[in-house]
C-alpha cells in the first residue's frame, strides 16, 4: 500500500504535472466564461512556468542534496558493491537488441569501474519492473551493458524484483547477508544518494556512500529558457526531496 500511495501521490505533486492541471484549470474557465478566475488562473500558470521552468530553483535543489556525500578516496578493500537500478530503458532492448541511452547507464561505468578495481568483490545490482509487473526488468539491461563493459556474468547478483529505493535495498541485503564489519559501497547517482544512504541507515545496514554521477556544479545558476529540460530537472530533484521526507516517515 505504501508504494502506490507514494507512486499516485508523485502523479498528484510532480511540478510537470502541477502546470498541466493548472493549464487545464485555465481552459475550462476560459470555455465557461469565468473571465475573472481565468485572469487568476493565468497569473497562477505563469507564476508556477516562472519557478519550476525558468528560475535555477532546480539547481538549488538538486546541489543541496548531491553535496551530502561527496565520493571519498577509494577504498583499501571492498567486499561489495549494490548498484540501484534508475530506469533502465528495456522496451528498446527487448525490441531492437540494443539497451536504451538513459542517465542512470553512468551508475553501470561506475559499477564496471569498481568490478576493475576490486576483483574480488561481490556486485549486485538491484532493479526491477516498477510499478507494474510486466516487461523486461530492469537487470536484463544492466547485465547486458555490464558485460559489454567486460565485468563477468558470474560475477553479477541480479535481483529483479524490487519497485523502489526501500526494496532496493531490503532485497538487496538478503541476497548480500552482510557480516560485521565487511565494507559495503552504495553506488547510485549523487542525487538520490541522500535516499537511498537514508534507507540503508533505517534498515540497518552500514554502507559507504558512492556517488556515480552528478547533475550539478557549484557555479551559480542563472535563469535558462531551455523550459522542457528545466522541468524534468525539477521533477527529479522534487522527487528526491519527497522521497526522502517520506522514507523518514515509514
């Protein structure tokens, strides 16, 4: 229950979806004739394109919580490695043979990068199908990109049954049954590190933090009229703080 009440109520409060309500909201009043609650609606419209489309608010958004945990020196020894799946495009691979581009595939360099660097370690990449059960899931591409990469299939753990950040790493745990004292990297985008560090913490597993990629710089943002990219941004760094401020309440 839990996850699709978490999953409608992103439908409900995703920035994307909250100016498309409104511009709807504004052509009904239009169409009825409500001439003084389409002038506020339009006001409202504009005031919303302003701060999620056109402001650095994204930005600021996402630098605060990539800044969280900065990658730290390389380890002297790491017994695993979990990698969280980000969707992973499989419709593409399933079609035509060839996985998808996708921003979560530096998680995968990343992942390929550590499996170079420490041979022995265990890898497990955790990913499933999200909210509904069906297709591909998420592991079918990231074996088939990882071993493009040179990491041995038998080297890979797949879990494909998780949906979210929370069974990522509940599944993840059981299959790594990790001892006292082993170092275990979390390696994930630097954006949903805050989450996905919080979740493991709840759960009781220590893990090191390993950020795989970063979306910000610490240059100030100014304004940009590049709309549609602005807008996915803001949805994902909306995400992260939702998330985050949801996993705290489970």
């Amino acid at each position: 229950m839990p996850f699709i009440f978490f999953k409608l109520a992103w439908l409900a409060f995703a920035p994307s979806h909250l100016l498309a309500l409104n511009l709807l909201v504004l052509v009904a009043c239009v169409l009825a004739g409500w001439w003084r609650a389409a002038r506020w609606w339009a006001g409202a419209l504009l005031a919303l394109l302003l701060l999620f489309a056109i402001l650095p608010l994204n930005t600021w958004l996402a630098r605060r919580l990539e800044d969280r945990y900065p990658r730290p020196a390389w380890p002297a020894h790491v017994d695993g490695v979990v990698i969280l799946g980000g969707g992973l495009s499989t419709g593409v691979l399933a079609d035509r043979g060839v996985p998808a581009g996708d921003g979560s595939i530096m998680r995968l360099v990343a992942a390929a990068e550590l499996a170079r660097r420490y041979p022995q370690a265990r890898l497990i990449f955790t990913g499933g199908s999200g909210l509904l059960r069906g297709g591909l899931p998420e592991t079918t591409a990231a074996a088939h990109i990882l071993t493009q990469m040179g990491v041995a299939p038998s080297r890979l753990t797949l879990e494909s049954h998780a949906r979210n950040t929370w069974e990522n790493i509940l599944f993840a745990r059981r299959l790594a049954n990790p001892r006292p004292g082993e170092t275990w990297l979390l390696a994930t985008s630097a954006l949903h590190l805050p989450r996905a560090m919080a979740t493991a913490q709840r759960q009781g597993w220590s893990m090191l933090p390993w950020p795989t990629d970063y979306v910000t710089s610490h240059q100030l943002g100014g304004l940009s009229f590049n709309i549609g990219a602005n807008l996915a941004a803001t949805d994902a760094a909306v995400h992260e703080w939702l998330g985050l401020a949801a996993y705290r309440g489970l």
